[in-house]
C-alpha cells in the first residue's frame, strides 16, 4: 500500500530549517475521511483528532454552512487546537474542554 497511489492528493517536497527535507500529503475532502477512516486503528496519539476531523460538518459543494454547523465546526476546531498543544498543562485543559457539554464528544 502506498499512500500516493491509494489517494488522491498531492505530495509537496520543502527543506527544514536544519536542511531536511521534509514532505507534506494534502489530501480534502471524501479522500481525507477514507484516509482518516483507514488509518484510525492504527492510530495512538492522534486518535483523538481523528476521530474530531471525523465529525466536522460538510456542507454540499458549492453550499453555504449553516449558523449551527459554522458553530459546531467552530467548537471542534477549538478542541482540536486543545489537543494539539504541548506542554504540561494540556492534560488540565482537556478536562476542562470534555465539562463543556458543546464541546464534549466522546
């Protein structure tokens, strides 16, 4: 199996700051989600936000969001960013974030 030949996508080549190269897969749409979904049982520490990039709301090509989508999508982006943070206080602010009953997923 290789990711370049399984999804559509594109997969860009740029140098670190310490000079390696480093790549970058883009993938949207119905190919993120089948990738997302392919790849979650193998997932440990990300786990979490794939299961949050699962549930962000998908309005039709070419449609407009409606408030209450634009709101939840809002609330998962805030949760997502919570997850990604680092640094010790990051177990404390989970808690925090999994009290709020909009914001609590899982």
């Amino acid at each position: 199996m290789s990711i370049g030949e399984d999804y559509t996508g594109s997969i860009t080549e740029r140098r670190r700051k310490n000079r390696r190269i480093a790549y970058q897969l883009t993938i949207v749409g119905h190919e993120a989600v089948r990738l997302i979904r392919d790849t979650l049982p193998f997932l440990r520490v990300k786990k979490e936000q794939a299961h949050l990039a699962l549930t962000l709301p998908r309005a039709s090509p070419g449609r407009i969001m409606s408030p209450e989508m634009q709101k939840s999508q809002t609330a998962i982006y805030e949760k997502m960013r919570v997850l990604n943070r680092k640094g010790p206080r990051v177990a404390q602010l989970n808690m925090h974030l999994s009290e709020d009953p909009q914001l609590r997923l899982f």
